[in-house]
C-alpha cells in the first residue's frame, strides 16, 4: 500500500469569466496545470448573486506532493 501525500490548489474565476465567450484562454491554463501535474477534483460554486454569472467558481487541484 503506498502512502501518497497530497498537495491542493485552488482557482478561483468569475462564472461569467469561465462560462460565456473564449474558452481557448481558460483550455490553455487548464492544460498548463495539467502538464505540471495538476489534476481537477472538485468545482465549488458561488452563487449567492442576483443570476447567473453573478458568482465565483473555485477549481479545486491535486497532484502527489513532491
């Protein structure tokens, strides 16, 4: 049994920064991530404003602490 350690981060971005328009600016820094060894777990809405796009979305990351 191996005994990984972990280590988080977090991105926060605007819903209407990451949901409407452009992806190409967000597929870019997702890949950079990624090719650090930055893994996607877990997104963590917001949304206590008026609408959509009214909130935050938090991008929550793992990869093995080195």
């Amino acid at each position: 049994m191996t005994d990984t350690r972990w280590e988080y981060k977090i991105v926060r971005t605007s819903d209407g920064g990451l949901f409407s328009g452009d992806t190409g600016p967000m597929e870019d820094a997702l890949n950079s991530l990624g090719g650090d060894g930055w893994e996607l777990v877990d997104t963590i809405s917001d949304s206590r404003g008026a609408g959509a796009g009214s909130g935050q979305t938090a991008l929550v990351f793992k990869r093995p602490r080195r």
